[in-house]
C-alpha cells in the first residue's frame, strides 16, 4: 500500500508515476536539456517520443526520411554529450527518489559488441579477445520493491589495445590506474545526489567485481551507504583471521527463501538460504597495510544447504556499511540485494529490445549519444512491466493515455465499446496478449521481451483507432 500511495501522489505531476502519454512523457523526461540550442533540446524530445514507439527497429523505419536525417545531424553533434541527454531524466527521477525512504542505487558494467560493424571508428577489445566494441558502467535507481525509478548516470569507455605486465604487476597498480575505478563514479555520484534528497537513505549495492577496499574506504555523506557481494575472504581482526571463518562461526539467525528464476534450461525455483550476521573489523589488503586503515563492516552470509542435485548451491557473503543488528535487518539486506536482478535486466532490454548492437552510426561518440537516449526508452520498458507486478491493481493512467487502453481492450476484445478504465494489471496482460502470450493458469507473468513486443504492436493498434475516432 505504501508503494501505491506514493504513486497516486504521484499521479498528480511530481511522483513515480511516468506522464500520461507518450508525448507528456517525453517532454517530463527530456525537455529541460540544454545542449546550448533550443532546437537541439526540441529534437532529443521528438527523437525520445518517436523512438519510444518501435525501439527495435533501425531508424530508417522508425522514422521519415526528414526525421532521418535530423536524428544523424543530432547523433553527430559535438554540442550532444550522454550527460547532456540525461540530465533532465535524472532531475525527474530525483522528484521520484525524494518520496521514498530508502532507495537502492545499483551499479553494474555492460558490453556493447559492435564486431560486425567494421567501419565504426575507436571501438576497443572486448572480454572476449576477438570482439571489438565499448564497455558502460550504469548506476540505476530502485526502490525496495523493486520498481526501477531510473537511470542516474552512465559511463562509457573503451579498453586500450594491450595491456602489458604480469597479473602480479597488474594486481599492485594503484587503484586509479585500473579499470575497477569505475566503482568509484557511483559513491561520488550519490554523495552529489544526496544534497538533493535529503531525507532519502541511499544504498549503493554492487556485484562481486566491486570487492575493493578502497571503495569501502571511500568519504561518504551521513545517509549514504554501501552493500557489497564479497569476493575475497579479507583478512579480518578476529580469532579465525578471515571473513569467512570469522561469521560462520557465528550462530544460525534465521532462514529465507529466495526466487530463483529460470535461466537457459534450468527450470524457475524457490532455494532455502541459511542466514548468519555478525559485525567484522577488516584489515587492508597487505600491499596497502601502510595506506589504508582498518575497517568495521557489517557482514551477512546466506548458503543454500539443500541445493537440488547437480545445481551449485548460492551462496552470497554481504558486506555493508549500514548497521545490521537483528535477522529482520539481515534478511532486509539480503532482500535488497537480491534487487541487482532489476539492473540486468535493464541491459538486457537495451540491448535486445532497443537493439543497440545492431544500429550503425559511424563512430563511438554517436552510438554512445544513442545509446542514452534508448538507456531512458529501456527504463520506461522495464518500468511498466514491473510496476503491473507489484501493484496491478493501480489504474492504467499510470502508463497509458486514454487511446491506447480503449483501444486496446477493442482489440482485444473485437468491439468498438471501450468500457471503463481497466486495472494496470489487466492492460499489461492484454498487451502480452498481442506478442501470443496465453495468460494460462501455470504461466509466469509475462516478462519484458513479451511487453515490449506488445507495446509495438499497441502502438500501431492506437494510430488505426484514433485514425477510425477523427471524426470526418
């Protein structure tokens, strides 16, 4: 209930629910830009409300040939920077963050492979050896339920041809000459964010790749706070000496179970987690004993003693700066990071549903400029669907203008009698109808590849309805 009063409230203009149609939207998310030239700022809300419409196909079928060639002198503009492009969104989803609590700032890395595309100018390797394109580290805002309020910053780079030197070598390189410095855009960010949200706690959460001591180490704001999946067992001011062994021997606290959802052939299941806490002083890594202090951490630990056979057990050791004293804490922790989910999923919806890979632009800078833009369309995707899970039950005002539910139910339906506003929960489901979906009694809610797929065919759907409702 709380979640949907705040989006009621929001419904009225400055809360987390998006605007009631896609142009409204376009103009919330994007027209306080200012890449020096009120046209520019004109176009990226045309470009972000015809976009939005078909973000899976090339440009030239999304747009006329004059729209066309506006978006290339767009993309190809200097004046055009990403941090220019969000700018605005991230304003409007300060609005958003400010009416809630505690909200989950999650960081994570992603990999554009533009290998086919051998014209494109200064792509770097890939993890893979062979690809070539560019690497983008996000931060996306989530509430603890997990409805992505969105995009707060991006950064994108390129890794350089060679890296010479031996792991060793490399492992001993100040953190700044790494690429694990990515890590740090976040705390920075959100210490910058906080000024603005005031009474809102921040929670930045990342993956085990963000296992770095100086990151723990980092100044934050009163209000700002960490939570890390540990990837070395640290060595720690405790009788057993390391992480590990210093909070297994902790008593049993508690149990949780947790979703665990389908991925290739293994089919979605429930894993029962045995939960431990205990608070841990840290000592630095040895190479830095003379640079950085010791560190008091809050650490939970849950394992999956009964994993069904063949299947690797989970396993997750968090470390957190935000004080954890009771199993109703820990479990809260381990329920927030289990969100991190929200953030794949926002990058899987970029790149399949927005189909980034697949455009061509020339060169680094364009496909970058794109892809901020289609980073806000993708959140939009991801936003809708989730929101219809965990809270169906609100109006579908929320996210639909009045054309496209009436003409959706007629659609659906095979009527020309549109009848009251149905819940979001029934809209979103009529709408993965149009993508096959069967909505039979053992099938799991539809995901996004089948929402977005329905929302392009609900968008055709609205242009015949309105066209057939004009009157002569």
């Amino acid at each position: 209930m709380a979640l949907r009063a705040r989006l009621n409230r929001g419904c009225s203009g400055s809360g987390l629910a998006i605007g009631d149609n896609t142009a409204d939207w376009a103009n919330e998310e994007f027209a306080q830009a200012n890449p020096g030239d009120a046209r520019l700022s004109q176009r990226l809300v045309a470009l972000a409300r015809q976009l939005a419409t078909s973000p899976h196909t090339s440009l030239p079928q999304a747009l006329s040939p004059a729209e066309l060639k506006a978006a290339y002198r767009f993309f190809a503009n200097d004046l055009i920077d990403p941090d220019g492009v969000l700018a605005p969104h991230i304003a409007q989803t300060l609005r958003r963050m400010e009416q809630i609590p505690v909200v989950l700032a999650i960081q994570d890395t992603t990999e554009f492979n533009l290998t086919h595309l051998h014209a494109t100018e200064c792509l770097g390797p890939c993890t893979g050896g062979n690809e070539r394109g560019f690497l983008m580290h996000s931060l996306l805002a989530v509430s603890p339920e997990g409805l992505p309020l969105d995009v707060l910053g991006m950064k994108t780079w390129t890794r350089p041809e060679a890296v010479t030197g031996s792991a060793a070598q490399c492992k001993s390189r100040p953190i700044h000459e790494k690429e694990s410095v990515k890590w740090f855009v976040g705390p920075a960010h959100l210490s910058a964010l906080k000024v603005r949200c005031a009474h809102t706690q921040l929670i930045g959460i990342g993956d085990r790749e963000s296992d770095v001591y100086e990151l723990f180490a980092t100044q934050r704001p009163e209000g700002a706070h960490w939570l890390v999946r540990a990837a070395w067992n640290r060595r720690a001011h405790h009788p057993q000496r390391n992480l590990w062994q210093a909070v297994l021997g902790t008593p049993v606290a508690g149990h949780i179970d947790l979703p665990v959802p389908a991925k290739g052939t293994r089919a979605q299941r429930t894993a029962r987690l045995t939960l431990r806490y205990a608070p841990v002083r840290l000592q630095p890594p040895k190479a830095r004993a003379g640079q950085l202090p010791g560190l008091n951490v809050f650490a939970i630990h849950a394992i999956e003693d009964e994993p069904p056979v063949g299947i690797e057990p989970i396993e997750w050791m968090l470390l957190s700066s935000v004080p954890t004293h009771s199993p109703e804490q820990a479990l809260e922790r381990l329920q927030w990071y289990a969100r991190r989910r929200t953030i794949e999923t926002w990058h899987r919806v970029l790149k399949s549903g927005c189909r980034i890979e697949a455009r061509q632009f020339g060169t680094l800078e364009r496909f970058v400029r794109a892809t901020a833009l289609f980073a806000v369309i993708a959140w939009r995707i991801l936003y809708t669907t989730l929101l219809a899970r965990l809270d169906g039950e609100l109006p579908c005002d929320v996210v639909l203008q009045p054309a496209d539910w009436q003409a959706l139910y007629c659609r659906v339906h095979r009527t020309t009698r549109p009848p009251d506003m149905p819940s979001l929960q029934q809209a979103v489901l009529w709408i993965a109808t149009l993508d096959g979906y069967f909505n039979r009694h053992n099938d799991p809610p539809p995901g996004t590849t089948v929402i977005w797929r329905g929302f392009l065919v609900l968008h055709e759907i609205t242009e015949m309805f309105r066209i057939f409702n004009s009157g002569p």
